[in-house]
C-alpha cells in the first residue's frame, strides 16, 4: 500500500514537519561514492586541517538531502515534486553533529498546484547551518 502525501488543498499556512539525523563517517563516504565529490575538505583529515575549518566537514548537499527527505517522505509527502531550491550554507556540519532538518509551508498556490517551503537546518547547539526556500508540486488528489 502506498501512502499518498498532503495534496494543494490540504496544505496549510504554518504547516511544518522535521526529523533529526547524525552524521557519521559512513553518510559522508557514502555521499561522496553517490555522487562523485571526492573533494579531500570532506574526505582528507590532513589536508582539512590545513583549511579554515580546521577538520573534515560533511558535503552541504548532504544537509539539503535531509530537506529533501522531509519533502518526498513527510510534508507534503509522497508524490510531491521538488521544484527547486534557493539554500545558504550558514556554517560546517561535522561528523558526530546532530541536525534537525525542518521545512515550514510559506505560502499555497492552488491554482498553479504549487506551494513553497522555508527550509532551515540547525545542529545540536540550534545553530543554524542551513536556510533557504523550495518551491514543491504536492501530490494531486486521488
């Protein structure tokens, strides 16, 4: 059985879901075999130190593909469409680095079966790392 995400008319002003993950060595190298970015600011313990994070930081897609999850999975869920994406990285995610990825519907275009997201992530101090806005095709109704 498939569970049908929140449809254009189902959606609200103020409507938010979020989940929480930490990083572990594995997501990153997992992350970079997916995708081909083997930049060593990810990868390399030595040459990260040498950078102005001091230490190895995880790919900022990796934040974003939390977002992402919450979009397909949860609000407004499956059979959503992402749209797009307009993300500021705001500061390094590290392993070991709990981050809570939330998305808040903004506004609710029913004519046009669009709505758009305020998505931020924050890690475990509530420092945001993440902040941006995605446009979304909910699922249509069955």
């Amino acid at each position: 059985m498939t569970t049908k995400g929140k449809s254009i008319d189902e959606l609200k002003i103020g409507d938010s879901a979020q989940f929480s993950k930490t990083i572990t060595e594995t997501d990153i190298n997992d992350f970079a075999k997916v995708t081909g970015d083997f930049n060593p600011l990810h990868l390399d313990q030595g040459y990260a130190e040498k950078t102005i994070f001091k230490g190895r930081i995880a790919h900022g897609l990796l934040s974003v593909g939390l977002l992402s999850s919450i979009l397909g999975n949860i609000l407004p869920g499956h059979g959503t469409i992402y749209l797009s994406h307009e993300i500021k990285f705001l500061a390094p995610v590290r392993i070991g680095d709990t981050i809570t990825a939330k998305v808040e519907v903004i506004e609710v275009v029913p004519e046009k079966n669009r709505a758009e997201f305020r998505t931020t992530c924050t890690n475990q101090d509530g420092k945001l790392v993440v902040d941006g806005f995605a446009w979304a095709m909910p699922p249509k109704k069955e």
